[in-house]
C-alpha cells in the first residue's frame, strides 16, 4: 500500500452534480465518426487548464500530458474516443422536399431506425427517419427488415437548404436521470470522455499520464493507431463503454450471455475480438479492486473490440486492456447505465494507477 | 527431430497464453543462439550472428500460439460456456476434447437441435468438466484450453494437433540448431498471437526491422477426397508460397527460394492459398516495407485436432532453410 | 509535355499485376524522370519520384499516391492441356466467360477464360453463374507444349486491347488504376518549369488491389506533410444505383467523410471552384476503400485527402473513362501542389 500526499491532485477524483452536468453537455453534443468537433470543444475546455502539454494531431485526436514527479515513472496511455455512431447525408433525392438518402457511420442497430428523431449538422437541424404507416403495409412487409436502403431522413419540406450531403446526423436524444440510471445516448463513449478528463484534472504524481481523447474509434479504431505510436507509452488502458445485455430470457432460463450486467461495477476485460488483454494488467485491476472494496466484473470473454486494439499493436507492442462502464442498448438512440457502475469505474482506475510501479512490467506477460 | 515435435505439439499454448510452449522452446534454443529475448507481447527471439559485408538481417517467424478457447459462463450445473481463440471450426468440436492451462480437461458437448442437418455453432455447444454445480468447477469465466488429441507416428507422417504451427517452430529449432556460420543476422522469431491477427509477428518486425523476412507455417492440401483444389500435396517436398489471401509473396524472394531449392537439390512445391495468411504479412507492411515470402508446410485436416504433415517435408524444410539463411543473399 | 493518350494506352498493356508490378514500372518511371529530380524505388516496389522545392529545409512535402498495380489471375494448377486460375484483387466470375488474356509463363501465351459445359460441372455449380475455380484458360496448346511453358503462380492479365470512342473516352482493362497514374503524369508535366516551395512526391504505389502495402509502407518511409490519394470511383452505368456513382466526363469528385481531413477537402475544392475545375463531393461514411485508408493512418497520421476519377465497369476488360477528367484530375492536382506555401499546416485546424 503506498502511502499518499493528500494534496489536491491526488485527492481521489468524484463524481458530483459538476461531472454530472459534464456528462449531459457531453451526452447532448454530436460528435459522428470523422466530425467530432463538438465534442472535441468541451474537452479542450476542460482540460486546458491542468495539462503540461496538449495539442490536437492530424486526425484530429486531443493528445494531453500531465507529467508526475520523480524517477523512473511509468508512460502509461487512456485512451477514451470521442465519436459515436451515427449516420451521413449521401444524396439529396432532389424534389426540394426534404428527403435524403443516408448510410450508416459504425455499427448502428439496423432494427432501430424508423421512426427515429435526430439531430442534423453543426446547428442540430431537426430531422426524422420515417416509416411507412401501418394501414398501408402488409403482413409480409411486417415480418422484413427495414434496409437502410428503402429509408429516408427528412428535414420537412421547403428544408432541404439547412443541410447537405455530407452533413451527419446523431440521434436526437437529451440526456437525463431516471432514479440510479443515466439515460442519454452515445454514453459509449462519453462516459470514458468524462471518466477521463476527471482522471487527467487528478492526475496522479507516479506515472506520465498520456490521455487520449481519441476519434474515429467506430470506424476501425484510426485515431487510438495513431495515437499510440506518436505518445509510445509503456502501458495503455482504453476507457469505453460495453453491452449490457442483461435482459430476461423469453422462458425464465439463466442468460448465459449477459457480455456484463447493469450494477456489477466496471467491466474488466480479458478478451475481445480485437485484444488479449495483458494478464498482468488484469491481475493490477483485480488486485486494486478487492484492496479498496470496489465492485467489478469481467466482461464476457469474445465479440467487440476498442481502442486497445488498435494500441497494443503499435511499434514494439504495447501491454494493453481495456476496462468499460456497462450499458444498455449501447448503438441505439437511447442507453441506459447505472451511476453507480460510473462512480466505481473512476475510483478503480484512479486507484489503479495510483499502485502501478515499473515492477508490473519486470515479469514476462504471462509468466507461467 | 520427431521427439522434439512429438514434445511440442502437445503443450497448450492458445493464443495469448504461449507461457508453457514459450518456456519449452525456451530451454531448446537458450544453448544455441547469441541472445533470446521475450518482448511486451510474449515473443520469444533468437538472434544468431551479426550483419558481415554482403549479410543482411533476415526475419523467420514460426507462431507458437494455437487456436483454442475461452470460457465465456458456467452455469449453475457446472456446465461452461465458450468462445473461439483463433478460427475454430465448429464442425470439428463435438465429441472433441479440451485441456486447460491450469491442468483441468474437458469434453465438447452440443445442445440438441430442432433441424439435425445443419452444423451446430459453438454458441450450441459446452464444455463438460465432469461436475455437478458451478462450485465445483475447475475453471472459471476467462480460463483457456486448447484441443486435446494425442500424437501419432505413422512413419512418413505425423499426425497431432497444433501441428499449426508447432511443426514450423520445430522446424525454426532445427534449423538454428544446423546453422553453420553465416554472413547474416538471423532473429528466429517464435511469435504470439498469429492466430488472433498475425499480432505478435507486427510488433516483432518493427522491433527487429529486418532487410529480408520469411514465415514457416504449414498451408493447405489438395490430395484428400472432393476436397479444395490446389496443387501442393503431402511428400512432395516444402512449398513456396506466391500467394495467400493475406499476401503476395515477393517475387524475387520466390526467385531466390526457387533458385536455392534446385542448387541444393530439395524438392518443392509451388503454393497458392485461397482462403488463410501467415505472419508474412505483417512483415511485409512493416515500417517501410520487407521482402517476405513463406516457406510452407503441406499438411491435411488444418484447424482440426488431427493435423497431418509428412516428415521428408519437414525434413526438407530445415534443410532449405538453412541453404536460405547460410549465405549471402542475392535477390534479383 | 507527354502525350497523355498513347502514354495511357501503353501503360494498360503493360503487365503490372499486385505484387509483381515491375514492368509498368518501368513504364513509369521513363515517363517521370524527365519530370522530377530523383527517382527509387521502396522496398516492396513502389515507385517514388520527387520533385524539389526551393523552400529552405526542413521543407514540407506533398505525397501524391496512384496505385499502378492492376487485378488478374494466377496460375493454381495445370490440368492436361488447360490452366486452373484463382484472382488477384476483387473480381467478378461472370464478367470472365470469353475473355482474352495474357498467360505470362516463360514466355507469354495468348489465352481463353472458358467455361466448360454443365455436365463437365460439379453439381453444386451447374446451373447459374460458374465460380472462378470451374473456369478453365485454354491456350490453344497442348499439354505436352505447355509443361515447359507454364508453372503455378504463373500470372495471367487481360489482354483486351484498349480503343477510343467519340467524345474523348477510352476503353481498356486496367484504367483502374492507370488512369490516374496518368492524371499524376499530367500533374507533373503542368509543374514543368515551376518552382513550388514544397517537396512532391509522386508515388505509383504497390499492391493497393490487395493489402494497400505500398500505400502504408511508402507514407512511413516518407512521412510526408500532406497525401493526397488519387483513384478511380463508380461511373454511372446501366445497373450501378445512381445515389452511388457520378458522372462521367462531368469532372472528378471530392472524397468526404472521415478517411478525410476536412481541411485539406476545403482547401482542394476551393481551389477546384477558383479554377472552374467542374467536381462532384463524394460522400464516403467509412473505409474509401482506397490509398487514402492506409495513408491516413501511418506512423502519427497524416493529414490525408482523396480525388477520384470517375469509371464505368470497374474490374472489367472493358473499364470506360474520360481523358478530360483524368486532365481536369491532374491540373487540380498540380495547381494545389503550386499554392501550398509555408503557412499551410499551421492554418489548418480543426475548428470550422
């Protein structure tokens, strides 16, 4: 256990009524795969005044140190992106009546676009995907998915002036708070956004802390590639934000493939499609959690992948996991995530990185 | 050589997790090579000799990790739930048999289905530990196993699993092991995590930063009953790579193997692979580009727990390779 | 100054497939010494030709990235007197039946893809399309003429001459991606004489139609200030939807979305407005599917820009395409190369 100065920035960060609003102008803001200037903005905002050095790179990535003190300190690299999922205006339909075709940015739930507000542009111009009314359709067309090829986005008639192809569009929904939940949409990944500023403003004085506000993780992980190579960290961590699927089965029987649960604390991850996550970066993580009393659950092993993909492979390979708030119905207009499932995501990561000392990378990966 | 392969194929090593097989080759090539080193991602690298006028820094890859799986869930019967390391193919897994890296084995059950003609997919299926409850499992969400089948000599050929690409480490070790004195910098790389996206051989190639690279893994045949058309067949020698579906091979590297292959009189096979890629690959993107190629060894049933090579090609393989790798290289 | 058309014509004859692109290199690079100031070649084959600026160094430098490798076929196996192919790049199997093509073994052989009869057939592929791997190439020899000839991983390219029709378009296999090979010739003909502050490099990239490995390798050998990638994209045609393909003859496009730095788009269609360059924006939500994927990407990024030329029948033997557009291609490129000066990069932020 080491023994911590309690000075103001290593005062174990929290989540007040301020990170909370944070999280809303986060949440509200539209930043699709490729755009992410709104949100770029308020990150800029925020940390400005606590780095010893930012600059934005040529994708577009927030590149941010803030140094410790002493000899011998780890590199080790957060990575949070901030774009979601979204759509992109690909071609006006031309009868000046506000219809546009659009293809999807990243893996948008194909099942929950009709009937679906959103947000159009930098001025959030409304829109709708619309649906054909059910007195006209048959019970065949019923039982067909809708492709996004046979949908529309519509801005009204006499609108089709406020946008324009290549604008893109995010779901139109406002954040707020339903008893313990959080309810916005793209809390993947502006849940690591927030989690990682508060980390940046707390920095602890052990390591280099090297945040990444990445881009274009939706879209192949391009910001977090790039990002990686030019900071050339020791260690690197993705902060994102993973499935829930923690529904009841249809007939009672036990759901064997939950991913995580809404309340179980943060997902630590061991495998995904893109990354086997560092075994002693896990044993860290578990380790940290049990010595402070902090609920965390492994995320089901398979499926997905974040930034960490993209991180671990860089130059001569960087030791790399990935450690996720859950949520619900993550890539649909509307997520749901526990409060107190963030809490403890910020205080496992905190405290994680307040106990790294250069000894976790002095054994072999997986020693036997 | 086939009790060194017989000893190698059978430790568990899925991708992520090669800590065993690492330490078992290891112990062979710490006496043979001037330095071993294991890099952040578990790499194990050899180096033998230095750069001498007209030598180059040659790269061979052999990838310890084999496909296997993870438990996902146990249920409260002690049943577990899992998913694939690798490209596992769920047709071979019913009936099959798993060992865990912490010693525990098990047996590949599937759930009954409605329509029986269609293959079950590895969500329909579970590992039976042989418990009743939850509690008394040995393994929990996490662990990993690799497929348990044991070795067979049937002369000429060898059958075992993991002979991808456990028989190109063997290859890697004979081969350093009847290097005479060259001209060149050789790193043997047993590489990680070929079977999850040639990951290990990327970071390995941009650390060593090679002149010349070249992967040993075994490819495919077309010498079964109705099965994939190729030309490459067991016992008609090592094959040279042209192409894959990760890969071109580069042709003066083809050249120079060809050509090498008919001074010392090794037979081989030319080769083309429709569907699968090696760690060639990754060091062919590496930095500002590597000249990389394959040398690949025949072998029937691929990513399945029985696995068949022919020993004169594996025989013939360390022989090319060290004809490759002994003298100054000249690619035209 | 090159005569772009008959330069055009020759480099679509010239065999240059994925991985072996060294004789339409050659091509190449007789077309451009002229034209710059030093040429080599990278280690997976790519070609790079640089044209000094006179700022002082370090001097920020511009990547031009045309991919010259084309698609074709590849010797599997020899079966009596016929040849068993698989691809190289993305193709079709229908648009095969009764194409002419050039076997390259040890010499080159003139060969027919044929699609032998249906009861010649497996079962599975009797009715319908035949896959690439039913389909035969008969050289017109016999077997005991063509064993010495012809080995596995032997190439085959198409072999369709190329031909003009009216209204300045040309016909031919290949023009993806030599067409905007030439639009960069064109670029660097029009630099003739000219004195930029910036380094161009022009680079005939490798390997695009299969793992984009001359894009990524030569960006990182290079690490240039700039790139702009330069392809071919979809024409309209009879079959291709129209929300997805641009006319042809009426100007390149403009790539957006996230493979592009916002930036470097409005700097470029700015400029294409200045000069009554006619263009259409080419919306692309994710991968371009293009140089630009790999460019964008290497070591810390780099800010990366995409202008296409638009073609009908991509990965065909009849690809059709307007020379006005490759020229319209290739002045936009040169007048952007001529206005980039010291303040570029500095001025180009991500705010709106």
């Amino acid at each position: 256990m080491t023994t911590i100065h309690d000075s103001p920035k290593t005062r174990p960060p929290r989540i007040t009524a301020e990170q909370l609003r944070l999280l809303e102008n986060l949440t509200n803001a539209c930043a699709v795969s490729g755009d992410e200037n709104e949100v770029r903005k308020i990150v800029l905002q925020e940390i400005k005044p606590f780095a010893d050095e930012v600059y934005i790179d040529h994708l577009g990535n927030v590149l941010v140190k803030r140094l410790g003190k002493g000899e011998d300190r780890l590199r080790v690299m957060l990575a949070a992106h901030m774009d979601e999922v979204g759509f992109m205006l690909t071609f006006n339909e031309d009868k000046g009546d506000g219809i546009f075709r659009f293809d999807i940015v990243g893996g948008v739930s194909t099942s929950h676009l009709a009937g679906q507000p959103l947000w159009i542009g930098r001025e959030h111009v409304p829109g709708v995907i619309g649906a054909k009314p059910v007195h006209l359709t048959t019970g065949d067309e019923q039982g067909t998915p809708l492709s996004i090829e046979s949908l529309r986005i519509d801005v009204g008639p006499g609108n089709s002036g406020k946008v324009k192809i290549g604008d893109r569009a995010a779901f139109a929904t406002r954040f707020s708070r339903v008893g313990p939940s959080l309810r916005a949409k793209a809390l993947d990944d502006r849940l690591g956004v927030a989690t990682l500023i508060e980390l940046v403003k707390h920095a602890p004085q052990n390591i280099d802390l090297l945040a990444a506000f990445t881009v274009q993780e939706e879209v192949g992980l391009r910001g977090a590639k790039v990002a990686a190579y030019s900071l050339d960290p020791q260690i690197a961590i993705a902060l994102d934000s993973t499935p829930a699927n923690d529904l009841p089965a249809w007939d009672g029987s036990e759901n064997e493939r939950y991913n995580t649960r809404l309340g179980s604390g943060p997902a630590i991850y061991l495998a995904d499609s893109a990354t086997l996550s560092d075994p002693r970066l896990v044993r860290h993580l578990v380790e940290t959690a049990e010595a402070q009393g902090i609920p965390y659950q492994f995320r089901q092993p398979g499926g997905g992948g974040t930034d960490a993909g993209a991180m671990h492979k860089q130059r001569q390979g960087i030791p790399s996991i990935s450690v996720s708030v859950p949520g619900r119905y993550l890539h649909t207009p509307v997520s749901i995530a526990r409060l107190s499932d963030w809490k403890n995501t910020l205080a496992l990561l905190h405290s994680a990185l307040i106990r790294l000392t250069p000894a976790i990378l002095q054994v072999e990966r997986d020693a036997p | 050589m086939k009790s060194l392969i017989e000893k190698i194929v059978r430790i568990p090593g899925p991708s992520g997790y090669e800590a065993q097989i690492r330490q078992a080759v290891r112990s062979e090539v710490e006496p043979l090579a001037d330095e071993v080193t294991v890099d952040a991602l578990g790499n194990l690298i050899a180096r033998k000799g230095r750069v001498e006028q007209d030598g180059m820094r040659i790269m061979l890859a052999a990838h310890m990790d084999e496909i296997g799986v993870m438990v996902t869930h146990v249920d409260e019967n002690g049943f577990a739930r899992f998913t694939n390391i690798g490209g596992v193919h769920a047709q071979n897994c019913p009936g099959g048999r798993v060992r865990f890296l912490n010693g525990a084995m098990g047996v590949i059950g599937v759930e009954r289905l409605e329509n029986q003609t269609t293959t079950p997919s590895l969500e329909q299926m579970y590992l039976d530990l042989g418990v009743s409850s939850r509690k008394d499992s040995p393994v929990r969400v996490g662990d990993v196993a690799a497929f348990e089948r044991p070795f067979i000599d049937l002369g000429e050929r060898l059958v075992s699993k993991a002979m991808d690409d456990r028989i190109g480490v063997a290859i890697l070790i004979e081969t350093l092991r009847a290097l005479p004195a060259s001209p060149n910098e050789v790193y043997f790389v047993f590489s990680v995590q070929e079977e999850v996206g040639v990951r290990g051989a990327t970071t390995a190639a941009y650390a060593i930063n090679p002149d010349l690279g070249l992967a040993v893994d075994v490819t495919g045949t077309g010498d079964t009953p109705k099965g994939v058309k190729m030309e490459v067949g067991l016992g008609k020698g090592p094959a040279i790579k042209v192409r894959d579906a990760g890969m071109l091979a580069d042709p003066r590297v083809v050249n120079w193997m060809v050509q090498t292959a008919e001074a010392a009189r090794i037979p081989y096979q030319m080769e083309i692979l429709e569907r699968g890629g090696t760690d060639a690959r990754a060091i062919q993107l590496t930095r500002a580009g590597v000249p990389a190629g394959c040398l690949s060894i025949p072998c029937r049933h691929v990513h399945s727990p029985s696995e068949m090579v022919d020993y004169g090609d594996v025989q013939h393989a360390v022989h090319l390779l060290a004809e490759l790798v002994s003298r100054p290289v000249v690619l035209t | 100054m090159t005569d772009l058309l008959p330069f055009l014509k020759n480099l679509i004859s010239a065999s240059g497939l994925s991985g072996h692109e060294t004789p339409v290199r050659q091509l190449i690079e007789a077309a451009w010494r002229p034209l710059v100031d030093e040429v080599t070649v990278s280690r997976v084959g790519s070609l790079h030709a640089l044209k000094r600026g006179i700022s002082a160094e370090p001097r920020p430098s511009l990547l031009l990235a045309a991919h010259m490798d084309a698609i074709g076929l590849i010797v599997t196996g020899i079966n009596g007197e016929f040849l068993r192919v698989t691809e190289i790049g993305g193709l079709d199997a229908r648009v095969l039946p009764g194409q002419i093509v050039t076997v390259h073994g040890r010499e080159d052989l003139p060969g027919l893809i044929v699609q032998p009869s249906a009861h010649l057939l497996p079962p599975d592929n009797r009715s319908g399309p035949v896959a690439l791997h039913n389909l035969l190439v008969d050289t017109g020899l016999t077997s005991r003429e063509l064993d010495p000839l012809v080995r596995v991983g032997d190439l085959a390219s198409f072999a369709q001459p190329p031909f003009e029709m009216a209204g300045d378009v040309l016909v031919g296999h290949s023009l993806d991606n030599r067409a905007s090979v030439a639009a960069v010739t064109h670029c660097l003909d029009e630099l003739q004489g000219r004195k930029l502050l910036w380094d161009v490099w022009a680079v005939a990239t490798s390997q695009e139609e299969k793992s984009f490995a001359g894009a990524s390798t030569s960006a990182y050998q290079l690490r240039p200030t700039l790139a702009v990638a330069i392809d071919v994209t979809f024409a309209s045609s009879p079959g291709s939807p129209g929300h997805k393909t641009f006319d042809m003859g009426k100007g390149p496009t403009l790539g957006y979305g996230p493979n592009v730095h916002p930036g470097v788009y409005k700097a470029v269609k700015n400029l294409a407005d200045r000069l009554e360059i006619p263009y259409a924006v080419e919306v692309m939500p994710r991968h371009s599917g293009t140089d630009a994927y790999a460019l964008q990407v290497a070591a810390e990024g780099i800010p990366t820009m995409l202008v296409s030329i638009p073609l009908r029948y991509m990965h065909t033997a009849v690809e059709m395409i307007s020379m006005k557009d490759i020229t319209r291609a290739g002045r936009l490129l040169a007048e952007f190369a001529a206005s980039l000066d010291l303040e570029f990069i500095d001025n180009l932020t991500w705010e709106d």
